[in-house]
C-alpha cells in the first residue's frame, strides 16, 4: 500500500501561523483558502478530526511550508467495503 506524503483534494490542513505576533493554527479543506484560526494545537486538530471523519478525510498538519504530516486517516477503504 502507497503511503501519502502530501494531502489530496477534500483533505484537512491545520498549518501553524502567527498572526499579531500570537501563534495560531489556521484549518482548512485542501487545495482552498484558510477557513477557521484556533489559538491552540488542540483545539485546532479536534475541530480537524471531527470534521474529517464526517467527510472521511485525512488531517494533516504542516508549519506553512511544503513538509506536511499525516495525523489521521478517516478514509474509507473501498476494497474493504
């Protein structure tokens, strides 16, 4: 089995940012634009985690660059089905 390195359309992306000299962490749907800032990591990946099991997505997060890291993966495997 292929393992993802980079997200695919549909999936989350929580990428830490700062913003007025605070860190964030901004959420959205991958490829689109930032949707939601949440002023800690975790509420940041619960928000992503629960939105990605009802879309049955993957979350990722990254720092803003190209590096990303698989957090979750609530895909549904078809041959499983």
């Amino acid at each position: 089995m292929l393992t993802r390195s980079t997200p695919e359309d549909g999936d989350l992306v929580v990428r830490q940012d700062t913003h007025n000299g605070s860190r964030v962490f901004v959420l959205h749907t991958a490829p689109g634009p930032d949707q939601f800032v949440l002023h800690t990591r975790d509420a940041a990946l619960v928000k992503a985690r629960t939105f990605a099991k009802c879309q049955q997505v993957r979350v990722w997060m990254t720092n803003g660059d190209y590096d990303f890291t698989l957090v979750d993966d609530f895909c549904v495997d078809v041959e499983a089905v």
